[in-house]
C-alpha cells in the first residue's frame, strides 16, 4: 500500500517536474521569438531611415549642384559682357568686377564638381569627366593667369600670380565666346537640367520634410542629426 502511494507521488512530482520544464521551455522559445521579430523590427526601422539619410544627402547635393551650375551660367554671362567693354575710363574697376567674377565662377565649379563626385553614378562621373577634359585643354592660358588644376580636379587660384596677370590676359582666357567659357556654359547647362530633374523626382519621393516609409517624420534639413556633418 505505502508503496503504491510513494509510486502515485513519485509520478505526480514527476509529471509536474515536466510539465514546468516544458512551461519553461515554452517561455523562453516566446522570448527567443519576441526578441528575434523586435530585432527585425528595429533592423527594418533603422534600414528604412538609412535609406530615408541617403536620398534626403542625395537631394541635397543635387539642390548645390543646380544652384551651383544656375549661378555659373549666369556668371559666364556677365564675363562675356564684361570683356567686350570698352570704356578705358573705369578700367580699374572693370578689373575688380572681372576678378570677382572670375573667383566666384572659381568656387561654383569647385562646388559642381566635388558634389557630382559624391554623388557617384555613371552619368554624374560622365559630367565630371567632361567638364575636366574641357578644363584639362585650356591648363596652359589658365596657369599664365594663376589658375591651375588640383588632383582631384578642383581649380586653384594663386592669389599672387592671379593679381599680377593683365587684363587682357585674362580677357584671352575667360571672355571668349567661343572659348573656355563658352565650351564650360553649354555643358553646365545639361548637368543643370538633370540636377533638376532628379531635385524634382527627390522631392516628390522624400521632399524637404516628409515621412518614411515606417512612417518617421524625417526633416534633413532640420534632423535631430545632421549625419553627413559626421
């Protein structure tokens, strides 16, 4: 008899000892599983404002790039107008024009030409490719007025040799209608056009300030981050 209560009692702790096993089995496979479906929630969050980060730094490149080159056209412009003066009178003061127009088409291109390259992509690298050859085959009359090509395609004026230069060598170089300038103006004026388009196919996807697609508010100009400042 008391051996069959002890059997009765040894199976019963038995049966519970299983069945709280398997309760903490259960458990901890639902936390596995909860831990494992957050995660996933958190990768996909932060691969969503990843891509959100990359095409609002896109929009914003490609907003320089099409004030930069807008800028650039109408500085050539003025240039051309400039260089046909005739009035000797205030030839000084057309000389200080000249050079201010000259270092600011100097930072414009700079500018054109580092942001299609962060840009990357075929057509972007293309227009950089472009612009240098053009630059590449007036080096020569550039560097006789203090301009000279760095490495990495940007240009670089010597104040020094830059102030010393005659105006009319400078006239030679920039004020040509059918010579640097001229080459320059036609090829800033596609890579306008297609920094617009893209400004405006951006827009239309992100915009200045806009929601993600995991539903974020997301502003790049006023983020709580400023991540391409890192």
């Amino acid at each position: 008899m008391n051996n069959n209560i002890q059997s009765a009692r040894f199976l019963a702790k038995t049966i519970m000892m299983k069945s709280a096993i398997r309760s903490r089995a259960s458990k901890l496979h639902s936390d596995e599983s909860s831990v494992k479906t957050e995660t996933k929630k958190a990768t996909g969050s932060k691969n969503s404002m990843l891509e959100s980060y990359n095409k609002s730094k896109q929009l914003k490149l490609y907003e320089k790039v099409e004030d930069s080159t807008a800028d650039l056209k109408d500085n050539i412009a003025d240039i051309f107008k400039l260089s046909q003066s005739t009035d000797t009178e205030n030839a000084d003061k057309d000389r200080e024009k000249m050079d201010s127009f000259i270092e600011s088409f100097v930072s414009d291109y700079n500018t054109v030409v580092t942001s299609l390259g962060d840009l990357s992509g075929s057509l972007n690298n293309l227009f950089v490719n472009q612009v240098g050859k053009i630059t590449e085959s007036y080096a020569k009359e550039l560097e006789k007025v203090g301009i000279t090509i760095s490495e990495s395609g940007e240009l670089k004026i010597d104040e020094d040799v830059f102030k010393e230069a005659s105006y009319d060598d400078i006239k030679a170089v920039f004020g040509k209608e059918d010579g640097y300038l001229s080459e320059l103006n036609t090829k800033f004026d596609l890579i306008n056009k297609s920094a617009a388009q893209s400004v405006e196919s951006l827009d239309r996807q992100y915009g200045t300030s806009t929601y993600d697609k995991s539903g974020n508010y997301y502003d790049y100009n006023n983020s709580l981050y400023n991540w391409w400042d890192f």
